[in-house]
C-alpha cells in the first residue's frame, strides 16, 4: 500500500506541473515593448539558404479556451462578421473553408489584420491592441478547425447558423502559402 | 406476529458467532479494501472521505476570508476567487453536507439500528461510494488544473455556458454533480429498502425510532430531488458539447427553465442536508434526557410535511427575477408555512427536555448548539420568505449569513454532536471530554463572529460573490471581524483532530453502551463486528434497548453459513422470508471505473458516452452475473444449522 | 465449547428464501429506480411544455414529425405487453423452456423497438442543435432510447443467464421484476409519443 | 502616562465601528417610499423574530437548568402521563401562536409587496437599463432618436417623481440594485421587465449589481443622481447636444488621438467619427463623477492609470490597454475632459 502513495503524489504533481494551458487565463498581458509586425513573413519562399528567423508562434493564445473565446467576442465586436459573415465571406473571403489566399499560421492572420490586404481588407495597425489580434487570429483558425477541439469554442447565444467552432470538421489548408512553414 | 414464540429455548453459544465472523468476513489487503461490502465499512469510508472535503472546503473559505478581510486586497485575484468560492460551495453542498449527513451517518447507522447484519444491495452501496470519491476528485483536480468551476455552486446560465465560460470548466462541474447524484440516489435505494424491509420483527412502523423514519423521508426526498439537478446539468452540458439550444434565448431557450429546474432540486436539498440534522437532535435528546421523546407522532408528521412542503418552495430564490405578484404570494405563503413543522420539531424538543432530566454531556452541548445556531437561521428565513424584504436581502451577505446559520446550524452542530456520540462505537474508544469541549466553544464562538457579522454587511449592501470591494463602500471593518471568526472555527475544528487521533490511540474504551442509550446500534460491541448481531434481535418498543423485556426474545433459524438476512414486512415488520445478500465484490469498483471513464470522456468528446458504455456493460454484466452457493437447498423448508430443537 | 443459554426465541426457518412480487427486495428497489427515472421523465416533460411558452408557434420552425414510425413503433410497444407478462408469469414456475421462450420473445420485441426507433429518429423533422425545440424533442426520445437498450441488455443477459443452471431462485425473481420494467418502458414510450407525435400538432 | 491615547484610540474604534453602519448604501437608509415601505416591513419582521427568539432561548435555558443531573447510569423515565399531557398543552399553544403569527408576516408581506408594486404613474420618466459585463448602459428612451439620451453607469432622475426602470441584458444575468431606493431586479438576458423607484431627497445614491455576472462583477456599480426638476431639465438638454468640437490645441489632438488609437474600436462619441456600441458611450464623459462602472473617481490621474492599465484595476474586463506616448495621453485626457 505504501509503495502508492510516492507514486500517486509523482503522478498527481507531473499533471499539476504539466498544467492546463487550455485553461490558463492570461487578465493582463504584458503589454508589448514594441511592434514585431514587420517579422512577420506572408511568404513561404526566401531568397538564399537561411529563411529569416520567425518569430515566436503566439502559442499561449492557441492553446487557452479563454483567449480564443476572446478573440470570438473581439470578432463579432470589431465587426470583422460585416465583410466575413460568421465566416461564411461574402464581402471578404470566407474563413471556415481550407482556402488560404495570405496563408493560415497565425503570423499570416496577424499581419493580415496588422497592414490589411489589398481588396478590401483594412488595415487595424494601432487599432487593435497586439495581442487581441493574436486572440482574433487564434478564433479565426479555429473556425476551419485548426485548433484543438477541446480548446475551440462551443455555440453561442445568437441564431444557429452553422456549426460551432468546436463541431468543425478539420480542414487542412491549401492556398497560395497555405503550407505551413517549418 | 403471526409466528408462535417457542417457549424455552436451548441455544448453543459460541460456534456460532466463529461461523458467523467467517460467512461476513470481509478481505483484507490492497485488493480486499476495494472488494469490501460491509456497510460499517462502506459509511465509515463515506463520513472520512466527506469529512476530507470538509476540511478542503475549509482551506478555500479561509482563503475567501483572507482575500476580503481588507478592502481592495490583492492575495486572490478575481479568476481564482471566483473558482475558489465556486468549489467551496459545491464542495460543501455536494461533497461533504450530504455524503456526510446523508450516506456517511445514514450508511453506518441504519442497518444497525434496524438490527439487521447488512444494508440491502451492498455492492450497489459500495459501488455508489466509489462512483461519489471520483465525483470529488473531478471537482478538486479541476482546480488544482485550473479547471476549477468558477460560476457558483449554482452555475447560472448563460454564464455557465458555452459562450461565457470557455474551455471546461462548467463541464466538469456538470459531470461532478452527475457523479455525487448517482451515489446518493443509489444509496437512497440501498437506505430506503433497507428500511422498509430488513427491521427486526417487532419494529412496526409505528415503532421505528425517528431517526430511521428520517432517513427513509430523506431517501424519498433524494429520489424526487435529484434527478432535477442531473436533468439540468446534463442540459448544461449538452449546451456545452453537442450545442443543445436549451439555455439560448435567440432560438427559443430560456434562462429561467435552468433556475426552475436547479432550484426544484436546491430547495429540497437543503432540507436533505437539514432532516439528518434533527434526525440526529431527535436521537440525542431522549438518550441526555433520560426519557422518552415527546411527541413522537408530531415529530415523524412535521419531518414527512418538511419534506413534502420542501418541494413547493423553490420559486422563493427567484424573487428577484421578476414574478407574477400571485406566484409571488403563494411561494412566501409556502415558505412560511414550511416554518410551522420545524416550529413542532423544537417545541417537541423543548418539552422533552423540560420533562426530563438533562445530563449535559458533549454531544448534548452540541444539540445546544444546534438550538440556538439554528434558531437564528430559522427565524432570518422568515425575512427571506417575504418577498419585499427578500428583493432587497437576496445575493448580499445576508443570505450568506442566513444559510451558514441553517446550514452550519443545521447540518454541522448536528454532526459533530453525532460524532462524539457514536464515534465510540465506530472506535470502540471515547473521545477526550475537555478537548470537545475546547473545541465546542472555539468553534460557537467563532462561528457567531464569524457569520452573524455578515447579517449587518448584507443590510449595508455588501453582495453575494465579489472577490473585493473599495474603501469608500466602509464594508472593512466588519469583515476583517468576520475574517477574525473564521480564524477561531479554524482552530476549533483543529482541536477536534487532535481529540479524534488521539482518542482513537489512547482513549478509555467505550463498551457497548457508553451513553445508556437506547436503540438497537447499543446493543452491539464497539466497534461492531461484521455480522453485527450475534443473536438478531426482535423489538418491542421505539427505544428498543430501553423497552426490551426482561427475557426479549431472539430470532433463529437464519443461516450462519451464507450471508443470509431476514426480510420483513413494510408495516408491521413481520418477518416474511430470508434473502442472501450477496458478498464481497471486485465489480462494483471496476463498474465504477468503467462508469467514471464514460463520463469524463464524455466531456471531451460526444462519442465517449458511446464508446465508454461498452466497457460498463460488460463490467455490469460481470458484476451481476451469478455465481457462488446455490441457493436451492433453501427452498426446502428446514434445513441443518437450525437451532430450534 | 458451546455455552447453552435458555430464552424465548422467534424462530424463522420455516420461511422461503425466495420471494416474488411485493415483498421481494429487488421489486422494491426496481419501484425506487422507476421513481427516479419517472422523475426524470416527468422533469423533461415540464421542460417540454415550459419551452413550449416561449414561442409562438410549436414547432417554432420545423414541420412536425413524420407520425407513421411512431405508431407503428407504439403499437409494437403494446404488443410487447404479452411476452412480458408471459414472462412474469411463467416466472415462479421455474420452467426454464418457457422462461426462454418468453425472454427470447421479449428480446426480439425490444430489437424491433429498437429498430423502428432509428427510423423514428430519422424523421423527427428536427435536429437538436437548431433550437431549443429540437433539443427537448431529442432529449426525450434520447433519455427512451437509452432505457430501451438497457432493457434490451438486461433481457438479453437475463437470457443468457437462462441458459446456465444459475437460472433458479432469485434470478427467477429477476426475470419478473425484469417484466415490470418494461412495462415502465412501454408507459413511458407511449407518453413521450404522445408528447413528440401528438402535441406538435394542436399545441 | 497619558491616559489620552488609550482613550482616542477607543474612540476611533468607536468611530470605525459606527463607520460600518453608514454610507447610502445601505438598505436601512431608504430614500424613496418603495425603499421605505420595505424597510418597515423589516423592522416588523425583526421585532417579531426577535421576541421568538427571546421567549424559546429562555424557554431552552429554563429547561436546561430543571432537573440536571450527571448520574451515568441514570435509568430511563419509561412513562410520564402528566408530564406528556403538560407538554400536549404547551406544545399545541404554541404551534397555534406560530400559525397565527405567520398569518401576520404573510398579510403584511403581502400588503408590503402590493403597495412597493403599486406606486406607478401615468406620466412616468422611463429609463433603460442594459446590463453589460460589467457596466450599466442607461437610455431614455423618446419616441424621436435624436431625442434619445444614452450614458452609462449614472442615472440622472428628478426628485419627487415616480421612475420606471425597464431591465434587459446584453450578456448574462446582472441584477440591478440601489439599495436606498428598492429592492433588486434581475436583468435576464431573454426577458425584459419594468418595476418603479422614487426619489424624495436630493443626493446621490450608489447601487451595484447583485447577480454574480463573472470576472468583475465585483466591480459594477452605479448611480442615482436625484436633483429638482430644473437641474434635471439642464441635464437632459446638455446630454441631448452631440459633443463640442474642442477649442483649445490640445484638446484637439486628443480627439485625434481617440480617432487614430483602439479607443475608436469600442466607445461612441457623438459628433465625431466614434460609433461603436461595445463600450460605454463617452459624449458627455466629463460631466460624469466616476469612471470604470464607480470604480474611479473621474480625475486627470484615474483616467490615465485607467486609460493605460485597465487590467490592473479591474483584471478580466474588456477594455484593453493603451500605450500611450506621454503628450498624447495628456492630450487625450484633456479632450475626454471638455466632452461636458
């Protein structure tokens, strides 16, 4: 019996230390020290061998329930659904499908929002705080199923008009730089 | 009774009782203690395990203290007050005050007090505690994941829903509620039959010591109440996973429907919580008084009307949402005629103990207790029960004062007064007298700073369930005091520790009857061995130890070598047949994992209601295959091993 | 050494340790199961008619649904009233051939149920994610399916238990109590009928 | 010694201790007759329990102190006739007492309800309350838009004059709360409802929101401000006027500032640019007394600590953080401040 007991306390602190990102909810975000917009890259091609450096995948926003859920209500409250329609499209492209035109990592969603994109979509430089649009660009993904479905939302209070982000079959991205880059 | 008693009958001692020690033997070792069926067993588990969560629940009121002691305090941060407060009041409510009041004291006492050897079911009884120990760790590794539930005990929609509360914390709130219920509805079963079918020949309805009617009022309570609350947290959880449109108003859902249901279920089972607590007063008074109870029938009518009138009260916390003023006047007339039986309940109190002769020993310095705690509470709930003065108390620190009073009052004097009582049978050894009182006294008192502080912070328009407030609201004073209350209850229930290991170590031995009680779990050793009654009793008034004859007679001719009860009738408890009640069992724990994985699953993925069931049928199947004795031979009608001669 | 000791006693081994009806424990646990699960039934039946308040029109959106499968399904569901009360009765006789016989036929009655409920479900007209009708409606017929198949395991193990010499005292009782089950089914079915086949269409 | 400080310092305690009981905001303190009324039927209720309570604790301290003994192996009283038909007496007098004195509360109640439900008016003022997480959205309604006044968190009301509150949430349940003027209702999202308060003295009456509501529903206050019928007619005049376009260079460029930062994302400022409905509507922000739902008081320095780091003062509410450039902040702050 008492050989258990070391092992149940190893086992209970190894979940404890892993954590739950799912469930990490972040109040006050640092506010950043500078803009990193520019180090964003649209393209998977580079010139010469050494790609340059990526920045770092804003994966705490990706992995916690609450960012994304925030980056829901940022989405329908910025009006993003004006031009992509619970992300049906329809003025701009729709965002629940595997097409990529400006790529699917959330650095490309990022620097969509950030500098806009010809056609239509403006730009938000300044005024979105960053890290809400890393929110937005965390609940965009998740509306073709990118992320995981225990982190994704579930319905909302509003009409039924497609499945939630949760239900959304995994759509693997194709597009001009849908690839992910590794 | 219809049976003749034989005359003078000749009855061989002690082979019987090594026969009866190996047919209930219950297994040993690692795997033995997950087998183990044995009610004493099973109820011991049942009151250590809440009684476990009492103290967590504890750390996170202290931590609740802590956070509000002073204005603008910054020890919790509003994400974390707001799961602590959360899983203070469910642990509380869900994990201790019922498997504590309920199962615990109700699982170890009844088939005692009915002098039979075991509860009716036993496996489905142990499994029920398994499936309420999972239930628990659901609630509290969630916390320590930061999975912890954070919209209220109560988990209100639309906040508890899919848009307000992301990731899955209301999931695992919803799935704990349906693993407690289940326990606590299979133990209702387990109870229930057991009273209504194994009392010793003689108990008739009319003789039925009170606490045992309470216990099958409650069981009928629990089997009407619950399914409310596992109807309504399985409709939450659909909202959350397979987007059911039950709680979303834009398609026709309804915010209200959630609060009717949950409160269908939250009225009663405050008096769930409360009726064990009088049934315990009810017990101790005649034992510290020395006489019988008076007024037996009113007590066992006000408890079965408290019951009753419990069901048609639950609007009363939803005043404030905005009623038809008729519905409005029918709930305050329900919720003060509900006053009336609790009203006989002390009266008969007070007149027992005003014909008696009182012994102020501990247990009964905590029906004290008890008396005024919860008279307090009581008479608050009057203020509550109209409706004007409720608009203006309801959500502040008023209510939480009402309900610590009825609760704590209710529910917690009650127990610690049962416990020093019969925690010298379940030992075998008394508790220290100067410790108890030590920790009656630190804990009254702490109590009433504590809480009745809170009465004057309501009315000063403090609400219900913030995490701060700011200097200019002037609410520091009281609740550093409050705060200051907290710290003396803790100390108290600290003394009661060390009185209870150290009493368990080194305390006098108890023997049978310490206290010169009165019913039938006395006329036992202590601890009581795993067949309970070497000789099974028959019973021939309401305190059956103190009624018996001078030459009570016994009940032969049940089997020693299989586990065999007697089964009687509902009414008159005439004894009708003889049932083996089924040993030892691994399934109940496997069915139980199999259960668990099922519904944790089912929070992940909607298919893991499907895929899991498989393994639970297959454990079900195992668990209800027969196997063992045959038990042809006993349809003839004698058989060898009986003793009349 | 047996110490002797004179006194009155009760002696009661003259009594069965096998009883049907009333008076056997598992029949009373079965009634205390059967609250429950009524509760539960008559809980969402509330639900249904609470939900029901709050919009004009009942369906709000959908047509009713397709009724054929649903009477077709009821009436199979009252005809199943006779293996299962061929059962009970057959039950305290300890015949084992025709306890098989009625279990086997009560099986096949819960399989057809079973079946006709899948088509019951493809025409419900609904689904229960589009409001809070569709949910209530799933819900129900959901919370009945789910008793159906666990009726149907128990009467299956049940069989198979027939099959071994365990079939005899107590399990006997089972088998009647396991009729008395399924007549809670069957009431059930026919009110949950009548709320999702009947009720749409005057409410 | 000086026997000065041990007697100061008990008098501050005195006066620390009376400080609990004070403050408007405080049921007990009615400033208008719903509040009044319920808090009549208080003092009745508290009276009546508090002679129960009185007559069963003697009762129980009576009893306890007949016929005590600590013999251990006192035999049980098997029979008492002429004690239990002492008790019956007893017992069923007091059972009567208890009924009829329920019977009481129930009229009074009853009465009490009836009366606080009815004090209504054909010529009501009507005021919308929207509950947000976590701040009030306050309109008067009128049947023309442009005569529609919209603020947040400060009601304006005129003394004297019955007031009809309708209730309606944008997001979960909140539950509107002022407790000098009325009990509380709850703001459910799905319904709406309509109850009345009056105000017979000037002042300001604070209230909060008493339905838990998430994160900050710890901080959600609000106010009633009731002033005489000519302050009230100014005020309706001036929230009525879209904002002033700002004289002074500096003022100017914080309208700038709003125009081209996340400010625009959310608040509405009439008469300019500013359109969104997600935040409280800031046209007349500067004539407010407190910011944040009655977090802050509306000063130079709050609005700045508020502006930068909302997430320190109310963690988890749903204003973002601002960076600032030091001159466009100050800018900022001085045009919030002319929007009178």
């Amino acid at each position: 019996m008492r050989g258990y007991i070391p092992l149940s306390i190893l086992l209970a602190s190894a979940l404890v230390l892993a954590g739950c990102k799912r469930e990490e909810r972040e109040l006050r975000p640092s506010p950043p020290a500078s803009e990193v917009v520019n180090e964003t890259q649209v393209s998977g091609l580079n010139p010469g061998a050494n790609p340059l450096p990526t920045p770092p995948t804003p994966a705490m926003y990706e992995e916690s329930a609450y960012a994304v859920s925030e980056g829901k209500r940022l989405f329908n409250q910025y009006n993003c659904s004006g031009c992509h329609a619970n992300g049906g499209g329809g003025i701009g492209p729709p965002l629940m499908d595997n097409y990529w035109v400006y790529g699917s990592q959330p650095q490309n969603i990022f620097t969509t929002i950030v500098e806009g994109r010809p056609n239509g979509m403006p730009s938000f430089r300044n005024r979105i705080p960053q890290y809400q649009v890393w929110e937005i660009a965390a609940y965009v993904r998740s509306m073709s199923g990118l992320l995981p479905k225990d982190v994704a939302p579930s319905r909302s209070d509003q009409l039924y008009v497609r499945p939630p982000e949760q239900s959304m079959p995994k759509q693997t991205p194709v597009g001009v730089t849908g690839e992910p880059q590794k | 009774m219809n049976m003749a008693l034989s005359e003078q009958i000749v009855i061989p001692q002690g082979n019987a009782e090594l026969r009866l020690a190996r047919t209930w033997a219950q297994p040993r070792g690692f795997w033995g203690w997950f087998m183990n069926v044995h009610h004493t067993a099973i109820g011991v588990r049942f009151m250590v395990t809440s009684f476990i969560f009492f103290l967590l629940g504890g750390v996170l009121a202290a931590m609740m203290r802590l956070q509000l002691s002073r204005p603008e305090n910054g020890v919790l941060g509003p994400d974390l007050y707001n799961q602590v407060f959360t899983v203070h009041g469910s642990t509380m409510i869900f994990l201790f005050a019922v498997p504590m009041m309920f199962q615990g004291f109700g699982v170890y006492l009844v088939p005692l007090i009915c002098g039979t050897r075991n509860i009716a079911f036993p496996r489905l009884n142990a499994f029920s505690y398994y499936l309420y120990v999972v239930g628990g760790l659901l609630l509290w590794v969630g916390l320590l994941l930061k999975t912890g539930a954070d919209a209220g005990w109560f988990s209100y929609v639309p906040l508890s829903g899919p848009e307000f509360t992301p990731g899955k914390r209301s999931d695992f709130w919803a799935q704990m509620i349906t693993f407690t219920e289940v326990s606590a509805l299979g133990v209702a079963i387990c109870i229930a039959t057991t009273i209504l079918r194994q009392r010793a020949p003689g108990m008739t309805l009319n003789r039925m010591p009170i606490i045992l009617w309470e216990k099958l009022v409650i069981s009928m309570a629990v089997i009407f109440a619950m399914p409310a609350v596992m109807v309504v947290s399985s409709m939450l959880l659909m909202d959350r996973t397979i987007n059911t449109q039950f709680f979303n108003p834009s398609v026709g859902g309804d915010v209200l429907l959630y609060q009717h249901l949950f409160w269908f279920f939250g009225h009663p089972e405050v008096y769930i919580i409360f009726l064990p607590g009088t049934a315990i007063v009810s017990t101790l008074v005649p034992v510290f008084t020395r006489r019988h109870i008076f007024g037996y029938i009113p007590i066992v009518t006000s408890v079965v009307a408290t019951a009753f009138l419990g069901f048609g009260v639950w609007v009363h916390h939803m005043f404030a949402t905005g009623l038809p003023q008729m519905s409005e006047s029918f709930f305050t007339a329900a919720s003060l005629m509900i006053v009336v039986p609790t009203a006989v309940q002390f009266y008969c109190w007070l007149a027992t103990i005003w014909h008696g002769r009182l012994q102020l020993k501990l247990p009964m310095l905590w029906v004290f207790g008890f008396f005024f705690v919860f008279l307090i509470g009581g008479l608050s709930g009057v203020m509550l029960a109209s409706v004007p003065v409720d608009w203006q108390v309801h959500d502040t620190f008023f209510v939480v004062a009402h309900f610590h009073y009825v609760l704590i009052g209710g529910a917690l004097f009650p127990m610690f007064g049962g416990l020093y009582f019969w925690i010298p049978k379940i030992t075998g050894r008394m508790m220290n007298d100067f410790l108890g009182k030590l920790h009656f006294w630190l804990f009254f008192i702490g109590f009433n700073v504590t809480f009745f502080t809170m009465h004057f912070l309501g009315l000063r328009g403090m609400p219900r369930r913030v995490y701060t407030y700011t200097p200019e609201m002037h609410w520091g004073g009281l609740n550093m005091l409050a705060s200051g209350g907290a710290l003396i209850m803790v100390a108290g229930v600290i003394v009661f520790l060390v009185n209870f290991f150290q009493s368990r170590a080194t305390g006098r031995l108890a023997g049978p009857n310490p206290w010169a009680a009165g019913s039938l779990e006395w006329a036992v050793p202590s601890p009581p061995p795993h067949y309970n009654f070497l000789e099974l009793p028959t019973v021939n008034g309401r305190e059956a130890v103190w009624d018996a004859l001078p030459n009570q007679p016994i009940v032969t001719g049940v089997r020693d070598d299989i586990p065999e009860v007697l089964v009687t009738n509902s009414l008159d408890s005439e004894p009708q047949h003889k049932d083996e009640l089924p040993g030892p069992s691994i399934w109940p724990f496997l069915t139980s994992i199999a259960v668990s994985i099922a519904f944790i699953w089912s929070i992940f993925s909607s298919w893991g209601i499907a895929y899991g069931a498989i393994p639970v049928v297959i454990t079900l199947i195992g668990w209800l295959w027969p196997r063992g004795h045959s038990p042809a031979p006993r349809l003839e009608t004698r058989m060898e091993g009986t003793w009349t001669r | 050494m047996d110490s002797v000791r004179q006194r009155p006693v009760l002696d009661v081994s003259d009594l069965p340790s096998v009883a049907f009806g009333r008076s056997n424990t598992t029949w009373l646990a079965n009634v205390f199961y059967m609250m429950i699960e009524g509760t539960m039934f008559a809980l969402l039946f509330a639900s249904y008619f609470y939900l029901r308040t709050r919009t004009s029109s009942w369906p709000p959106i959908q047509a009713p649904p397709n009724v054929g499968y649903g009477i077709a399904n009821g009436i199979v569901f009252l005809l199943s009233l006779i293996p299962a009360r061929y059962a009970q009765k057959v039950a305290p006789t300890g015949n084992r051939g025709k306890i098989q016989l009625a279990l086997a036929g009560l099986a096949v009655f819960a399989i057809v149920n079973m079946v006709l409920r899948g088509f019951e479900l493809a025409n419900l007209n609904c689904r229960w994610y589009e409001n809070a009708y569709g949910s209530i409606v799933w819900s129900l017929i959901g919370l009945h399916t789910g008793h159906l198949i666990t009726e149907f395991l128990e009467t299956a193990t049940l069989l198979g238990v027939s099959f071994t010499p365990k079939m005899e005292g107590t399990r006997l009782a089972d088998v009647a109590i396991n009729s008395d089950y399924w007549y809670f089914v069957v009431v059930s079915a026919v009110l949950v009928d009548f709320l999702i086949y009947g009720t749409t269409r005057f409410l | 010694m000086n026997p000065i400080p041990p007697i100061s310092g008990l008098g501050s305690a005195v006066a620390l201790f009376l400080a609990q009981f004070t403050g408007e905001h405080n049921s007990l303190h009615p400033a208008g007759p719903q509040a009044s009324d319920i808090e009549w039927l208080y003092w009745v209720i508290f009276w009546i329990i508090f002679v129960a309570f009185i007559l069963m604790i003697t009762g129980f301290a009576r009893a306890a102190a007949r016929n005590r003994t600590q013999a251990a192996e006192m035999l049980p009283i098997m029979s008492d006739p002429e004690g239990d038909r002492r008790a019956t007496w007893a017992v069923s007098s007091a059972v009567a007492i208890t009924v009829l004195t329920l019977f009481a509360v129930l009229f009074m109640s009853v009465i009490t309800g009836k009366k606080v439900e009815g004090r209504t008016s054909t010529n009501p003022i009507t005021i919308q309350i929207t509950g947000h997480q976590w701040w009030w959205e306050v309109q008067y309604p009128s049947p023309q838009a442009d005569q529609t006044i919209t603020t947040a968190n400060e009601i304006h009301i005129p003394v004297g004059r019955p007031v009809v509150i309708l209730t309606s949430s944008a997001d979960v349940i909140h539950s509107f709360w002022a407790p000098s003027v009325n009990g509380k209702r709850d703001l459910l999202p799905g319904y709406s409802s309509a109850f009345w308060i009056q105000i017979d003295k000037p002042g300001t009456y604070p209230g909060r929101c008493a339905e838990f509501c998430g994160l900050q529903h710890a901080h959600m206050g609000f106010s009633i401000i009731a002033e005489d019928d000519n302050t009230f007619k100014q005020w309706e005049q001036q929230q009525l006027k879209p904002a002033a376009d700002p004289a002074d260079p500096e003022a100017a460029h914080g309208k700038q500032v709003f125009a081209t930062h996340a400010c625009i994302m959310c608040h509405t400022i009439r008469g300019t640019d500013a359109g969104s409905r997600m935040g409280p509507d800031l046209t007349h922000l500067g004539s407010r007394q407190m910011i944040a739902a009655e977090t802050l008081p509306n000063t130079r320095g709050a609005l700045a600590g508020w502006i930068i780091d909302p997430q320190r003062i109310k963690p988890g509410n749903h204003m973002a953080p601002n960076l600032l450039e030091p001159d466009d902040l100050q800018a900022l702050i001085t045009y919030l401040q002319t929007l009178q």
